[in-house]
C-alpha cells in the first residue's frame, strides 16, 4: 500500500505531535518522586507521580473483560483504560501436519493487525502474523517509510512477546495439539485486532489472547474413514532389482484415509485447551532523568511508569515488560533498552509487576469463571430447546430464535458500562420462557400451515394442480379416456384419487376403483407417501381451483402434502370458490388433455368422488355439458389417430 | 547418541559443557576492527567491525552521521539510529536451515528494534540533531548467541566510526540449565547453539543481555521460558553481567590495539597493509554465582 494515497494533515501520534512543553510537563510529572531521593527511598517514588489521569506511578488502569464462546470459536475484548481497545480471536481447524521433520505437533499461529483504526498514525499495512505466508511477505514500497517502520517494529513486537509468552514460555505445548499422530493436528489461529490504540497495546494484546486461549473449547472429532485407496506396488521401481521385484509384485497396499469431522457441541460437549498456565504481562515506560536531550549529571534516576498511555508512552525512552503467571513465575522479561537502568532498578520493576499481574490474574480468572458458566447455560438451553423441539411435533417445524435475551443485551450496551450486570445470568425466568415459547411456536407453525390452506396463500402450488386437478368437467372425458390408458401409474392415480374423497360417495364417479390395500387408510401419513409420486393428485379439494391462471404442471407434491391435512377444515370455503373459476378450468383442461393423457383421467375421476357431492355433483354436471366440445375433440383425436393408424396399415399392407 | 553417557549428562559429572567450557566461561571471541574498508563512500566517515564469538560471526557497518534520506525522518533535536539486522543464507549451523526471508523474519526485526533501542541508550545523540546515523550488521554465521554478536559488532563498529559514546556497549548471554543438585552451577554463561534450544526436554532459558561495563546500567535484557522465582531471575541477570564484562575487557583490549596502530602510521611506523588488525585473545571469567 503506498502512503501517498492520502494526505495527513496533522499526525496526533507521531513523535512529531509532541510538543515541547508537553514533554517536559509529562518527564516533570514522571520524575517528581525521582528527584527528591536517590536510592534509599525509591520504593517511596511511586507514590509520588501523578500523571495526568490520576494514577500514581505504579497503578494500572481499570480494565473490562468481555468473553464469548461459539462452536470452534472464542472472542475476547478487552477494554484497558479509556483509551486501548483490543479484541482477541481464537479458532482451530485440522490441518495435515506443517512440516515433515515434526509430525506430532501442532500449529498455533498468531496474528496481529494495526489498522488506522486505531490510531491515526497507523499506516494501512497488512497483517503481521506467525503463520506460512504472513511472515514471508516483504514490505515491498513501504518498508522504508520511517513511520511505518515503527509500526512495522511495534507489531511485530507484540507478535513477538505473544510468542515468546504462550509458546516458549510453555504455556501451550503444541505436542497437546495432535490428534492423529503425522495425520491430523490442530491449527490455532489467534488473531489479535487493536481497535483503538490508546498506550500499552501490547499488554492489552497479551490478556486478550490469554483469555481468548483460556475460554475457547475445542471441539470433539470422529474420525470417519471416507475412502480406502488400494495400491499395487508395480516392480517398475528403479531403485528395486530383479530379486525384490518378485516380492513387490505380490503386495497390495491399501490406505484408509479418514478425514476427521468436527462434532458440534450440542452433541458432545467441546474441550478446553491444554493450558499449563496463564501468563499475563505488565510493561513500563521508562523515563530518565539523563535524557539525549537533557543531559543531567545523574544518570541512573529513572521513573517507571506502570501502563504507560501513549502521550506517555510518547516521552518514555524505553519500555520494559514483565510476564508472569499467577504462581509468580518469570514467563517473560523483555527489556528493550532506550535508556539505562542500573540493576536494583531492573528488580525493583519486577518486584512492583509482580503486585500489578496478580490482580491481573485473579480479574482474568473471575471473568472466565463467569462466562463459562453463562455459556455452560447457554448450551444447557440449547439442548433443553432441541429436546423440546422434537418432543413437539414431527413435522418440520423451524425453530424460532432463541429467547436470549440477556445475552443479547450484553453485546450491545455500551461498553463503559458496568460489566457486573451484564454478566448475571438469570435462570428462573427462561424456563418458563422457554416453554412457551415452543408452544406458541407450535400454534403459529400450525396455523401459518393452516392459514395458508384456507386463504389460498399456496395457490400457486395449487394452480399447478389444477389443471391436473379435479375438474369437473375432465370427469367425463377422463372416463372416456380411461379405456386408452392402461398403465399402472394410471390405475395408482385412481386409487389415490379415491382415498382423498370418502370412499362412501362413488355415485358418481366413472372411476374404475381400484383398491389398493396400503392406501386406504386416509391417514395423512400415507396420503403424504403416496403424494410423492402422484403430482397430479391433489386436487380434489375444490380449493384447487380458485387459482386457475397457471397451468404449468409442476411437480407439487410437497405442497398437495399439506394440502391434504387441512382440507377437511376449509372444504367449504374452496368450494365456493370454485364456481368461479370453471371456465378457466374447461380451457386448462382443453390443453391438458391433449397434452396429458394418461394423467388426466384419473384426476378427474378424483374430483368426482369429493366428498361436497351435492355441489360438486353439480359441477360435475355443469362441466359435463362444457365438456362437451372437449370430449367431442378428444374423441375426434382419437378417431383420427386410429384412422391414421389405420392408413398405415393399409399402406403397408399394400 | 547410542552411548550410555550422553553429552549432557557431563555436565553433571565434570561441570563442563557441551563444547569443553566451564558454566562461567564465555567463547573464544575475536574482533576485527575496519574489516570493511569500503564505509566511506557513505558519506562522511564510517567504520566497521567483524566480531566472533565462538562460532557465531557477525560483520557491522556503521555509517555517518549523515543527512536523513527523507525530511520526514528527522528529529529536531537529535540524531536518529537506522539500523537494519540481516542474515546472510548460509548462516544457520547445523540442520535447522531453513529459508527465511531476512525483510520479515521477525526474529530478526526484534533484533533490530533491540538493537536500534540499545544504540540510542548509548549514542550521544544529540550532538547531532537532524541527522541519521546507520548502522548496518550481517549476521555470517549463527552458533548461537546471535544477538550478542550482533550488538558486539555494532558497538565497535561505531568506535571505529568515531561516533561518541557514553559507554562501550557489550552484550552476553546466559542461561540456566534447569534441574541440577548445585544450582549455583547451573548458570551457564554465552550459550550456543545446543545450548539454546530444546534441552533435555525442557525450554532453557537464555537471557541475552547488554550493558554498559563502565557505568554498570544495563540497556537491554530479553528471557522467554519460565523462571521460578526472581532469586533465579537475579542469578542469570548476574552471570550476563559478568559475561559482559569479559567480553568488555577483550573488545577494549582490541580498540587500544587498533589505537596503537593507528598512532604508528601517523609516526610513520608500519604500512596500510597493518591496517587491518587481528586480534585474538582468550578471556576466562570466573562468574560467582
């Protein structure tokens, strides 16, 4: 990316934003307590500064943590001050293993994005990361840049301290990361985004990834074994003589490949990582009283101050930072350099993170306990839902959102406020709401079903049907056209057609009934199995018809499904409609017939047998007179095509 | 290693390590002063440096000061340190070769950020203001302990250049070798290569750390892998002192000889063919803890 895109008018964070009265103001609050003694009372020192937020010398800004668990996933947000904003991302895949000399470990790659979103001295850069393919990008044009080289350093300082903490420091041993040896391991991908660059990213970088690492579960694998290959080992090696040719001929080698697949963690619960600790870190500006500029006879008074922000940060010559885990161990000292420090100093340092990062600790272990159990009881109410949801009804039923309300909350109210509240969980409540809310699901899937039917709303699936629907008046020329067809779809048809009406009202009907035993039953079950394959059923229901204009002969049966369960409810008011619509249907039927022969008839037999037979028997003899011309066309098509038949074979014969 | 007594096990039984030191002796070092005479053509005077410890070799070239390349880049009040740390290929000892792009390998990006920090603790920078001094260091061959050789190199380098310094920067690493009956003997000082990876299971801790000898401060210290306490941390931090100021006496012993020298041809002694000073000295110090 070339920075001469844009212009900057006014860089608020670079060196060169720094005034000099702001400077010397900040190096006089910082070396206030240092002047005054030397080394006898340093500890005292601390006490002294004020900086310009209030804080003393060694005190660390309020910090808020925010956590969220999904399947293979966890994020992290850490708000660190006022100022710093950094958000933590951790996933995991499973990948063949990176490297052939290392095949039983895994991969923990991080990654480090510094945008201009967070401050406006960033420069627009690509993300810095560990993995194959970040590190190995030059910086092409813009590694010059004097800024951007800052940034360059700085992010990859935070990539490098990441590193150094979790995976030389031991906290996260990438042999526990295998899962089939030289086959399959994990891939770890922490990605570390700095959304507002406020001072002292790197330790808000450090926390969020730590507890990204700590909250996130992975999840249980099965392997399934996809496919087996089977290779003959050919003697066409080159390396093999004529001796071992006649060995190798005989082999058969065959590999199961198995590719592993995520199990979801409703269905088993998912594992947390192999953490052997939880290193956290603190990190200094140091501010000497012998700077390059003002150059004083004593050199070895330094300020430290404990969570530098950037105006600070901007008058610090050097940095240094600590990580410890909670059993006080040195996970990782980095010092680097800028300005002088005698060694009682360097210790004195350490001895003051060492406070700092135990309540570092202990916030970090309580925010996670409390986010485990919210996301523990997420995932209790998830599987209550699902329970549920099979218990309610065995159609397919879409399950509404989640009633998560709570949680929801969290995610959107401002982040300043007081996160006490927004992590209570409140379990009396959701019970009962949970409950209802299946069962107002239910209601509304049921009647969406059922309104759907009586309004019509699954006309259009209806119009498909009809014109392979009850007609009345294809009743009579079905029946004529019956004698032609003889084929078993014909006959099956038939007898679905009789099941949808009461098999009591065959007055008539000119169906030729077939029984079909399985198909009695007029359950919806078996009506809904045998719908599959008759898409021209459907329609008995008068309602069929109220949709005419189409004519298209669809594959509907999904839909004719469902028309049959609620057809008992509605009959009447399809039946009405049905009166208006009987001229579309005679000219649908016109070029039905001569289209589908064979499958019409049984339709119409179909919509003879309803069972509305006043009306409909008036229709029928309403559309058998409409029929007239059709029947007289049909039957004139057959005699025509039996005279050409005949010709044929006259021809033929001759 | 199919012999019943492994290389490391030595250390338990005869206090020596893998290469015949004692816990507290630092490598042969030698240090070569002007092995670049081409740093002029920089603009204005420049000097150079070849530094060995042990087998790890890194070459310096320092240059200036001099006008920034961009106005951008100057600070008003004082000079600013350009520093760019590479490794040639070839660098990497033994069978962990492998191709590393020298423009993002963040290890050695870390190296120059340590090492541009450490500069500027040392450099009277604001003898110089608006102007830019550059320091460039090649690392030859890596034996472990690149980043002390590193800092080394460039510290003489810039003597050589003539560039005022408080103090001679000096760098030494040490470590501790973990579980051991007398652990005061378990702080090993300028590790290697073996010394620094994986050892014997667990992740061993090196501290890389530079100083100023004379003023006794230090610039920078760096150590990953866990410490037990801050006791062990003080122990370590004590032994790189120390190592330190070993390899103090021997970079001083070679700037007064390259100072003898130079005085001799002014008089007329010698020719410009002695420019190039080889040194070679052997330096064993005794650590306390």
């Amino acid at each position: 990316m070339s920075s001469t895109a844009y212009v900057t008018i006014r860089d608020d964070s670079g060196l060169a934003s720094l005034s000099v009265n702001e400077r010397d103001f900040l190096r006089s609050c910082a070396l206030r307590g240092a002047a005054t003694t030397k080394e006898e009372d340093e500890d005292d020192n601390p006490s002294k500064v004020l900086r310009l937020d209030g804080r003393r010398g060694h005190d660390v800004r309020t910090i808020k943590l925010r956590l969220h668990r999904w399947d293979n996933g966890a994020e992290t947000t850490v708000q660190w001050g006022a100022g710093t904003r950094v958000s933590a991302v951790c996933s995991a895949e499973l990948v063949p293993p990176p490297s052939l000399d290392r095949p039983n470990e895994g991969l923990l790659v991080f990654e480090v994005d510094l945008s201009p979103m967070a401050s406006p001295g960033f420069r627009l850069a690509p993300a810095v990361s560990t993995g194959p393919g970040g590190g190995g990008r030059s910086s092409s044009s813009s590694s010059t840049n004097f800024s951007n080289q800052e940034q360059r350093l700085l992010s990859n300082r935070i990539l490098r301290c990441l590193e150094r903490i979790i995976l030389m420091g031991g906290a996260l041993d990438t042999e526990a990361l295998v899962v089939e040896g030289g086959k399959w391991v994990w891939k770890l991908t922490l990605s570390i985004t700095v959304l507002d660059a406020g001072g002292n990213i790197l330790d808000a970088s450090v926390l969020a990834a730590v507890a990204a690492l700590r909250h996130y579960r992975k999840p249980q694998i099965s392997m399934t074994p996809m496919a087996s290959i089977t290779t003959e080992t050919t003697p066409t090696n080159e390396y093999s003589g004529p001796a071992t040719s006649a060995v190798n001929m005989s082999l058969d080698r065959t590999t199961i490949i198995t590719l592993p697949t995520l199990i979801p963690s409703t269905v088993k619960e998912a594992t947390p990582l192999p953490l052997h600790h939880s290193p956290l870190s603190i990190s200094f500006g140091l501010i000497p009283a012998d700077d390059a500029v003002h150059s004083t006879s004593s050199t070895s008074v330094v300020a430290a101050l404990m969570d530098p922000t950037d105006r600070e940060e901007l008058v610090a010559s050097g940095t240094l930072t600590i990580a410890m885990n909670i059993h006080s161990e040195i996970c990782l000292l980095d010092y680097g350099g800028g300005c002088e420090l005698l060694p009682d100093q360097l210790k004195k340092c350490c001895r003051a993170a060492q406070g700092a990062i135990q309540e570092l600790c202990q916030l970090l272990e309580r925010t996670l306990q409390e986010a485990d159990e919210q996301a523990q009881t997420e995932r209790l109410r998830l599987l209550q839902l699902q329970q549920q949801a099979s218990n309610v009804s065995t159609a397919t039923m879409m399950l509404p959102p989640l009633p998560t309300n709570n949680n929801n909350n969290n995610n959107n109210i401002p982040f300043l406020q007081q996160l006490d509240d927004q992590l209570d969980v409140d379990t009396t409540v959701d019970d009962s709401q949970i409950t209802d809310y299946i069962q107002t699901a239910a209601e509304e899937a049921y009647r969406k079903q059922a309104l759907d039917y009586s309004t019509g709303h699954i006309a259009t699936a209806v119009r498909e049907d009809i014109p392979n629907a009850d007609r009345p008046g294809s009743a009579v020329t079905t029946s004529s056209s019956s004698a032609s067809s003889s084929s078993l779809l014909a006959a099956m048809l038939k007898s679905v057609g009789q099941n949808q009406k009461n098999p009591s009202i065959d007055a008539t009907t000119t169906v030729t009934t077939i029984d079909v035993a399985p198909i009695r039953g007029n359950d919806n079950n078996t009506m809904e199995t045998t719908t599959t394959t008759t898409t021209t059923i459907t329609p008995m229901d008068p309602e069929d018809t109220t949709a005419a204009a189409a004519n298209n002969k669809p594959p509907v049966t999904s839909k004719s499904t469902t028309l049959v369960q609620p057809k008992k409810v509605t009959r009447k008011d399809a039946i009405e409609i049905d009166d208006d619509d009987d001229d579309e249907e005679e000219e649908e039927t016109v070029m039905l017939q001569s289209e589908f022969d064979v499958v019409v008839t049984p339709k119409t037999t179909t919509t003879t047998t309803s069972t509305s037979t006043t009306q409909q028997q008036s229709k029928t003899d309403d559309t058998m007179d409409e029929e007239g011309p059709d029947i007289d066309d049909l039957s004139m098509a057959i005699k025509s095509s039996k005279k050409d038949k005949k010709k044929k074979k006259v021809h033929k014969k001759k | 290693m199919g012999s019943s007594i492994r290389r490391t096990d030595l250390l338990a039984l005869s206090n020596l390590r893998n290469d015949g030191r004692k816990p507290g002796e630092i490598r042969r070092m030698r240090v070569q002063m002007g092995a670049n005479t081409n740093t002029g053509d920089g603009g204005g005077v420049g000097g150079s440096a070849l530094v060995d410890m042990g087998l790890t070799s890194a070459l310096a070239t320092v240059r200036g000061p001099m006008a920034c390349a961009r106005r951008s880049d100057e600070l008003p009040d004082r000079a600013m340190v350009d520093v760019s740390v590479k490794a040639v290929p070839f660098a990497p000892s033994g069978g962990d070769r492998r191709v590393t792009n020298p423009n993002t390998d963040r290890r050695l990006v870390e190296m120059t950020h340590l090492l541009k920090r450490a500069l500027e603790a040392t450099i009277l920078l604001q003898l110089y203001p608006k102007s830019r001094i550059q320091v460039q260091v090649v690392i030859l061959a890596d034996d472990g302990g690149r980043l002390s050789a590193a800092i080394n190199a460039a510290s003489v380098a810039l003597i050589d250049a003539g560039i005022p310094v408080k103090d001679i920067l000096c760098s030494c690493s040490a470590g501790y070798a973990g579980s051991g009956v007398n652990t005061d003997e378990k702080t090993l000082v300028d590790l290697n290569r073996q010394e620094e990876s994986s050892f014997a299971g667990q992740n061993a801790v090196c501290l890389p750390c530079a100083m100023l000898p004379q003023r006794g401060t230090v610039v920078m210290a760096q150590c990953e892998a866990r410490l037990p306490d801050f006791d062990t941390m003080d122990r370590v931090l004590g032994a790189a002192m120390d190592g330190c100021r070993a390899v103090f006496d021997i970079i001083q012993a070679a700037i007064r000889e390259r100072a003898s020298i130079l005085l001799g041809m002014r008089r007329g002694h010698g020719t410009p063919a002695t420019n190039v000073l080889k040194f070679d000295q052997v330096l064993i110090a005794y650590t306390n803890g």
